[in-house]
C-alpha cells in the first residue's frame, strides 16, 4: 500500500488503518509503510524509506494508493510502483478530481483506470 505518512490526520489514519484492517480480515497480506516500514524514525533524508518500500512494491501484485496531495512521499513510491509496471487501485477515488493540465492526480486516474479495467 501507498499511503501518507507524515501530513496525515488523525481522521485520515483510522480510515487507512480501518482500509488495511478490511484487507487484512480478507485474507490479503497488506504492506502499510507508516506501520511496516521500520526507518521511518531512523532515516533523516529518506531514501532508505523508499528503498524499503520498493522492496515491499516488488513482491506485491497491485498497488493500494491512498491519495493525500500533500504527501510528497507517496508520490515518490508512485513513481517506483510505475517503474515496476504495478497495478494501481486508488483508494479513496471519491477525492480525485480530473485536472485540466498534467498532473498526479491524472496519472492516478489514468492508472486506476487500467486496473479497472484488467
């Protein structure tokens, strides 16, 4: 799963945990980096964050994004989840808009989409 981690609400969090606890419930074995990922207090700069979640991206079949514009991190995990060639579902769909120019939030919908579709 990709989701915020660091600008996240208190009211973001218990819907992200309640998304992974369904998941979970369902059999599925859920990667959520803000609880699986051990450096997100040690590592000051970030990149061992990112390389520990790629890892996680790598044995994972489709991606769970949680959108949060603010979270700058999710957007470098996206990048890597492309990369790999990953499905994307997107979470909470309800809150991305279609934007006039380019943007994450197209590409977002763009990939959700194909996922739909597969």
């Amino acid at each position: 799963m990709i989701s915020p981690v660091r600008k996240i609400s208190k009211t973001e969090f218990k819907e992200i945990e309640n998304y992974v606890e369904i998941k979970e419930n369902a059999g599925l074995k859920v990667y959520w980096p803000l609880r699986d990922n051990p450096h997100q207090e040690t590592d000051n700069i970030g990149i061992e964050i990112v390389l520990h979640n790629l890892n996680a991206m790598q044995n994972s079949a489709i991606i769970h994004f949680w959108y949060n514009k603010k979270s700058t991190g999710s957007f470098a995990d996206l990048q890597c989840a492309i990369l790999l060639k990953k499905k994307i579902i997107l979470v909470n769909r309800e809150i991305v808009e279609k934007t006039p120019e380019k943007s994450y939030e197209n590409v977002l919908l763009y990939l959700h989409r194909l996922t739909a579709e597969f």
